[in-house]
C-alpha cells in the first residue's frame, strides 16, 4: 500500500493536472476524438456511450427495476458528457470528479436538470457524498487515467459501500501496458490484468462476473456486489484456494530440492 504521504501527494498532482486540462479544452480531454467541439455534438457522444455500455446492458444494470425510480452513480463525470445521457434514463444521477474546474463547467452544463448532482470528490473515495445510496455504478475513460492502483482498489471499496446488495458497478480500466508511463503520470494511468482485477473483486467484495477487452486500454469489467452471506463464502472459499496453492508451490519446490 502507498505511504499516507505519497498518496496525499499524488491526489494533489491529479487534481492540479486535471484542473489545467479543463482550463485548457476541458472537451478535448474528456474526449479526445476533436478538439472543436460543439455542444450538441459532445453531449451526443455522451449520448453514444450510453446507448452502446448502458442500453444494451439494461438487464444487467435494472434487474427488474423501474429505471426511472434508480439512483445511480457516475465517477468521473468530468464535464458532463455522459451524466447528461444518464439523465435521461435514470431516476436522479449522481456524478464525481477530482476537478473543481470540471465540476464547475459540468453544474453550469447540466443546470437544467434538477435531478443531477454533481460533486467534487477527493480522487480516492464517496465521502462526499453524505449517506447516498446507489442501484448503479458506472464509470467511463477514468480509472485508465489514474497512476495508482490503491487509488483505484480505494474507489472500488467506496462504490462497494454506497452500492445496494447485487447491484452492479460497470466499469473501465487500463488495461494495456505502459512501459513508458512514469509511476505519477495522471494521463496513461496504472494497467491491471484481469487476475489483478479478480483480486480486487474479492478484496472489495464484489463478484467480477464479466469482463471485456483485457489486454487493451478498454478493459470494461461488470463487478457485482455480492448477498452479505454468500459474500462471506466467496472470501473464505478464495482464501483457502490461494493457501493450497501456495502449499502445493512449496511442497514442489521440497520435492525438486530434495530429487537434486
């Protein structure tokens, strides 16, 4: 785990490095499909991603529910891309982001929508939040951008908390390598594997049970927050795998010693 410094740090960098890329062409970096764009056409692109990740997937998300009674959650809104999209889908949306400057820029694009609510976040956790409660989480070209691993395992855990019992959490990761990338770089982000993010599902409870694209920078994963009984199960059940394998690694490597 990063030391309590280093991580305050970095928090810092995103948070000013992402305040200046909004300040400079906030769109461009939410989207860097074009730097020229026009309000109808950024919002509908926004509109484009939910249709494709959000509407083709409504069993998964609603489960039976009402989509106009959900409360769902987007991290990572920037500036209100595709919190608009949600929007029009959901019941009431609730969108964080790291940069006040972004925040700024979505509250004035969204402010015809009473039920969207936007929130500047400290970059690793809900807190903010207050005592919400989500039926849905999403999230979007963000977690690709983040350095830190702990940063990204700390969201998860906090989506946990917020999230309803089987609900689900759908989103993007790194997941291509960055040999390039320094260990600060707020742009190309930490890359995990799928077993990396299998890993994280049973340390923050949650059942990965789709994943999508690993291997690229649109690694999409489906996270679903797991009954509190079966949860309990699921973490015992891993723990011991991972004791019987690392006894049979250890037995093996005994045996090869003692063969020589």
């Amino acid at each position: 785990m990063m030391a309590e410094s280093d991580l305050t740090g970095q928090l810092q960098k995103m948070q000013r490095e992402w305040d200046e890329r909004a300040r400079e062409n906030a769109r461009f970096y939410v989207n860097t499909e074009r730097q020229d764009w026009t309000d109808a056409e950024f919002f509908r692109s926004g509109e484009g991603t939910v249709a494709e990740e959000i509407l083709t997937d409504m069993i998964n998300i609603c489960q039976g529910q009402d989509p106009k009674r959900m409360t769902v959650l987007e991290i990572g809104c920037g500036v209100g891309r595709v919190t608009r999209a949600l929007a029009q889908v959901f019941g009431q949306v609730y969108g964080v982001d790291i940069s006040g400057e972004m925040v700024r820029q979505a509250r004035a694009a969204l402010a015809d929508l009473p039920h969207v609510h936007i929130f500047q976040n400290n970059g690793k956790d809900l807190s903010v939040l207050g005592g919400a409660r989500f039926d849905f989480a999403f999230s979007s070209i963000v977690f690709q951008h983040i350095p830190s691993r702990d940063v990204i395992e700390s969201y998860i855990r906090a989506v946990h908390a917020r999230l309803r019992r089987g609900r689900l959490f759908k989103f993007q990761v790194q997941g291509a390598a960055t040999p390039d990338a320094a260990p600060d770089d707020t742009w190309l982000g930490a890359t995990l594997s799928e077993q990396d993010a299998r890993d994280i599902a049973v340390r923050c409870g949650f059942e990965m049970r789709y994943q999508y694209g690993p291997g690229t920078q649109y690694f999409w994963l489906w996270f679903f927050k797991r009954q509190f009984v079966v949860d309990w199960w699921y973490r015992g059940k891993y723990a011991l795998l991972i004791a019987y394998q690392r006894g049979r690694g250890r037995a093996s490597r005994a045996l090869h010693k003692y063969k020589r």
